[in-house]
C-alpha cells in the first residue's frame, strides 16, 4: 500500500501547502482511496504535486462530520464523478466548536451534499469491499481525550457535548498486512485500537492517522501523565505508528521520545510505502 498526504496542518517542504485539516490517499493493489478532503480545495492542489488524479479515486471515506475533514466534498464531488462517498449516518448534523473568545463557530459539513445520489450513510460495521470496511460505536473503555472539551453538537434543539457517535475508522486488510486509519480519534485512540482487537481478535499492524492529544479550541494539549500512558498501550501493540494533524506537535514528540521507531509523523507531502 501506498500513502499520500494531501493536507495536514504541516508541510513537507514550500512546495506543499497546509491547513488545519487532513487528507489521505491510499492505494491498495486494486482500489484507489481517499480518506477525509480536508478543509476546502487544497487538497487537489497537493494532489497534483504528488502525483495523484482524484478522478480516478474509487471511493471516499470521510472520518466524522467537522469541516477540517470534510470541508473539501463538494469540490471532489465535482472533481470525480465516479467515487462512492462513505458517511456515517449522522456526519451530516450540526456540529460546533466554542473557540477561546467563547464565541460558538459552526464546524460541521454542508447538509446540501447530503442529498447527492453518491452519498452512502454507513453505521457500526459497514463493508466496502473486500478487505475494506468501516467501523463506528466505539466501546468508552477509556475516558475520552479532554481536548474534546469544546466541541459541541446540536440534539433536540438544545447545544450539548459532542458524543462523536458520528466518527468511524477505515480497516484495509491487504497481502497479510492491517492498516487502521483515524481521522481525528475523537473517541479515544485507545478505545479505538481496543475496538479494533474485537472485532478482528487481534492488532493492527500500522496504524495511521490523528490521535487528538491537542485542541484548536481551547490551545490545550492531553496532560504529560496520559501521554505516558498511552504512549506505552500503543509500544505494546507492537503496530507501526504514523500520526498527524490533531495529535499536535508537543505530543507528538512526548510520544516518539517514549515510542522512538514505532511511530512518525506524516506532514503534507509526505509518502510512505507499507
């Protein structure tokens, strides 16, 4: 498998462009994914320094329904016209962020694309294709990343704490090999890998994607001791790590200090081969 990183909030080099959002592509032997579109269209023009053609990308995953990972649809919408675009059924509802001035800034996707004939509506365990599938209702084994503190959703008419129920994960299964992609892992890295191991009875062998250690909303990062903690749940899974985006730069390094080749970072324009 092949991985490209259209959009994360770094850049490889000057050449690249970045955003506070996320973007992967993924080519397997025979499909060819994206994994989230990032916050608008700048996901196309790294596309094309990276050689990649987004037309001829078979299908879309988006993780979970905020705009930094979605904002870009209706630009691949008009892009490619052939991709399947995979949504959890609630990707589509209002979602905010109380940013530092305590102002509520919607952060959730656009409801008119939700009525688009490519548009599929996924829940728990939906399955793509062979060796491809989604997951959602993450079991809270663990308590969830503080830096979710913030992030709000509209239920009955009321503002009330974002339970991301919307959030799913994309396993690719490929020549013996299992890769468990994230978009922001809102729900908890932990319980995500822990809900992975019982559904497949067994870990993944890389792991891609955010971890949210920090919070754009609030400029806080997950305390040192529950980096420690997590940093040594995931040395023992004995996976292969590579993290981005809402893992923050400050965590991030707490963790490789503690995990040193098991995980790296991923900045737009980066490829990697597993």
């Amino acid at each position: 498998m092949i991985i490209k990183t259209l959009v994360e909030n770094t850049a490889l080099s000057k050449d690249f462009g970045s955003e506070h959002g996320l973007s992967l592509y993924i080519e397997t032997n025979s499909r060819k994914i994206l994994f989230d579109v990032g916050a608008g269209e700048l996901f196309l023009e790294n596309a094309k320094k990276l050689n990649v053609d987004i037309s001829d990308v078979d299908y879309l995953i988006i993780s979970h329904g905020h705009y930094d990972h979605g904002g870009g649809l209706k630009a691949f919408l008009r892009e490619n016209t052939k991709a399947e675009v995979f949504l959890h059924r609630l990707a589509f509802e209002k979602y905010y962020a109380l940013r530092s001035n305590d102002e509520l800034e919607y952060i959730g996707l656009d409801e008119e694309l939700k009525q688009n004939r490519r548009i599929v509506l996924t829940s728990d365990c939906f399955f793509i294709n062979k060796g491809i599938q989604v997951f959602s209702n993450i079991t809270q084994k663990e308590p969830l990343p503080i830096s979710n503190n913030g992030l709000l959703m509209e239920h009955n008419g009321q503002i009330v704490q974002d339970t991301f129920v919307h959030e799913q994960n994309l396993i690719i299964e490929e020549d013996g090999k299992t890769l468990l992609v994230t978009g922001c892992a809102h729900n908890g890295i932990v319980n995500i890998i822990e809900h992975f191991h019982d559904l497949k009875g067994r870990m993944p062998n890389y792991v891609v994607g955010g971890f949210h250690l920090s919070s754009r909303s609030s400029g806080n990062n997950v305390n040192p001791e529950m980096i420690d903690k997590i940093s040594k749940y995931l040395i023992n899974t004995n996976a292969k790590f590579c993290t981005c985006h809402c893992t923050g730069i400050e965590p991030y390094n707490r963790l490789k200090a503690a995990m040193g080749d098991s995980i790296d970072y991923l900045s737009a324009g980066s490829e990697i081969t597993i």
